[in-house]
C-alpha cells in the first residue's frame, strides 16, 4: 500500500524535506524535483558561499534537475548555518534569485523557494516573511504522521563512517591477509620471501588455501559474498575480498559485478584476461564505471557497500586505499556523493596517488553522477504538494 502525505503549506513542506532526503540537510541547497504533485527524490549540495560565482552554481545546479526527464517543477531548500538578524532580507537571496532565473529559463515551475536558516525559516516568494524569520518550531519535524519515513541521526556525513572494530579483528584478519598471500604465492609456484614461512606447503594455513582456491572463480565469490553477513565476516573471507579489492583489475570486476549482476563480472574477468593480452576493453563493460548503463539495483548496491565498509575497517591501515576506493565508487554509484568524497579522501591520505580514489573525487568535484541516478519514474505516492 502506498502512503501520500499531504503538504497543505510550506512548513509541512519543511517538515518533511529531512524525511524525503533520510537525514537533516546542514549547509546546503536541497532541490526537490517534482512531477505533477509527487517528489522524485532529492538532490543534495553543498552550499556556495556568498561571494562565490553564483549565476555559474546555479546553472550546474537546475541542470542536474533538468537531467530527469519526467521533472517539470522544483522546490529549492537553503539549509544555513546564517541567520535572518545578519542579513537584508532572507540568507543567500543572491544564489537563490540566480536559482530562480535559472529554473525560469529552463522552463522549471518552482513550487516554493525556502531557507532554514539557524534562527528561523521563511519563504524567497512570500513578501510578508518578516524581517526575523518564521519561529523554527513552526516546522514540527517529530510529526508522528512522519515517522512512516525513516530518519538517520545526523547530517548529511552521517552514515559515512567505517563499523568500529576491535584490534584483535584487525590483528586476526591482518594474518588471514598474510596467510591468503603466502598460499596464492605457493599456488602459483612463486617464490615467498618470508623468512618467517619456508616454502613449505605443508606450512600454509589449510583456511588460507581454501580462500585462495576461491579466488580462482572470483566472480562466483563475489557473488556469494553479497549473502554474507558483514558483521559477521570470517577473517579468511574479510581477508578474501580485501585481497580482491586491492588489486584494480580485481576491483573493477568486483565493481562492475557488484552494479549489474554474475554474468557481467564473468564478462569483466574474461575482458582482464584479454586486455592484459593487448585486446581493447569492452566499452559496453567499462561503461558503468564511468555511469553509464542500465539502472544497477539499489539493495544490490546497499549490500556491497556494507560490505566494503566492513572490510575496510578490518583491513591493515597501509593496504586500505583499494578497500575504501570501492565504498567510494559504490557510494558515489548510489547517489550518495557527499560519502564518497569522504571516502576517497581517507585513501588519498593514504596514497596520495591512488588512481581510483583520484577519480571519484574529481566525479565529486565536478558535479558529475551517474546517469541512472537520474532515471526517476514517477512514484504512485510519496507527498501530494497543496499550496
């Protein structure tokens, strides 16, 4: 059954912005696309300061709500840190009048122009606001009618943060990681330079051996690791997958399995094979690294994600960057851009150079998403708009 709330003015509209987004936005510039009376989601970014290229933001920012095809309308929502008693007239009128002549030009209804700012909320379009702002209490965000939608605590970092794990986790998986690279190494036939572990293999762990004989079929592994419980992670499998994730061909067959399905990541494996032979990569493979393709599944996504993090978490600090470059891509594959910069920035400080971290954040940096995070089918009920 579909639930519709009503929105009969603009701070029931208010009140239920931080449920349509899952957190409560803090300097930002929240847009609300809408088709007809339903939301189509909402977009989050970071606020411009006032003395930055306003008309240039604001051109950027209606464009990505024009990227939906079935959006004929908007709702842009400043949340600022500012206050009404330091300003002539309502906080950062300036970005949002380039807004409005912006969604104009576009052809974009606007529903409402609204701003939260730290002592009060009002309305851009409403020439009656007064000159200190509406009483935030007007806005009832603990409405019991909106507890339906779930609300995290927290900003919009909030979430982004690694599962707390003890060291004797990370110590038993730091081991597990030893162990899996000593028997790849033995299963190879290479030499180990472990003065530590003869090359004996009756001196490999039998758990490591296994984790290794997995990783022969990598892509059947990855697909089974999405039924895993991340809290749950064995260290030989914790150690599996983040052996998996360091390696960036390994990665982008975790990564491109993760976001379409098995056959794809049997697809990526082979593609590895005859690229290292000189054969060009498939664009139609390569294509969802960059964005493109079809839409992945959300809960699919979800699960990988938590994976990652998990593993991450549990990961020796030094082999870590490859680990978090995947929450990074994964996150940014969601949406969710603001925790992929936090991601990307853990490994950068890391390696510096690390190559796939480098490209989420420079994705972050230019406002780029990926093109299915625009595919937004009109929902039968999220909110019916009544003003």
């Amino acid at each position: 059954m579909t639930t519709i709330f009503q929105a009969a003015t603009a701070a029931d509209f208010l009140a239920l912005v931080p449920r349509l987004a899952g957190f409560s936005p803090t300097r930002s510039l929240v847009l609300v696309p809408f088709a007809g009376n339903r939301t189509l989601g909402v977009m989050r970014l970071d606020l411009p300061d006032d003395h930055d290229d306003v008309e240039r933001f604001a051109s950027t920012f209606v464009g990505l709500v024009c990227r939906i095809a079935t959006a004929d309308a908007l709702a842009p929502v400043v949340y600022t840190d500012a206050t009404f008693g330091e300003t002539d007239g309502l906080p950062h009128d300036r970005l949002m009048s380039a807004l409005l002549t912006r969604a104009d030009i576009c052809g974009l209804e606007v529903r409402d122009a609204l701003c939260v700012a730290a002592d009060g909320w009002g309305s851009y379009l409403d020439p009656t606001c007064p000159d200190e702002g509406r009483g935030l209490a007007e806005l009832r965000l603990d409405r019991a009618e909106l507890t339906e939608l779930p609300l995290r605590s927290g900003d919009q970092t909030g979430g982004a943060a690694l599962p707390l794990v003890d060291l004797v986790e990370k110590e038993r998986v730091g081991r597990a990681l030893h162990d899996l690279s000593h028997a790849v190494s033995m299963l190879r036939h290479e030499t180990w330079a472990d003065p530590d572990s003869p090359d004996d293999p009756a001196r490999v762990d039998p758990r490591a051996l296994a984790a290794a004989e997995a990783l022969d079929d990598l892509p059947l592994l990855l697909e089974d690791a999405l039924d895993w419980d991340p809290a749950g992670l064995d260290p030989f499998q914790a150690a599996a997958l983040g052996w998996s994730l360091m390696r960036p061909a390994l990665r982008d067959i975790a990564l491109t399995q993760w976001c379409r399905d098995l056959d794809a990541g049997d697809e990526a494996a082979e593609a590895q094979v005859r690229w290292q032979e000189g054969e060009e990569y498939p664009a139609a493979l390569a294509s969802s690294m960059w964005g493109e393709g079809p839409r992945p599944d959300p809960d699919r996504l979800a699960r990988a994600l938590e994976l990652a993090r998990r593993v991450a978490a549990v990961m020796p600090r030094a082999d870590r960057p490859g680990v978090l470059a995947a929450c990074a891509w994964l996150s940014w594959a969601s949406g969710r851009s603001t925790h992929a910069a936090g991601y990307a920035e853990a490994a950068l400080a890391i390696e510096p150079e690390h190559g796939l971290s480098q490209i989420v954040m420079t994705f972050v940096t230019n406002a780029h998403l990926p093109e299915w995070v625009f595919e937004r089918p009109v929902p039968r009920g999220t909110l019916t708009r009544v003003i």
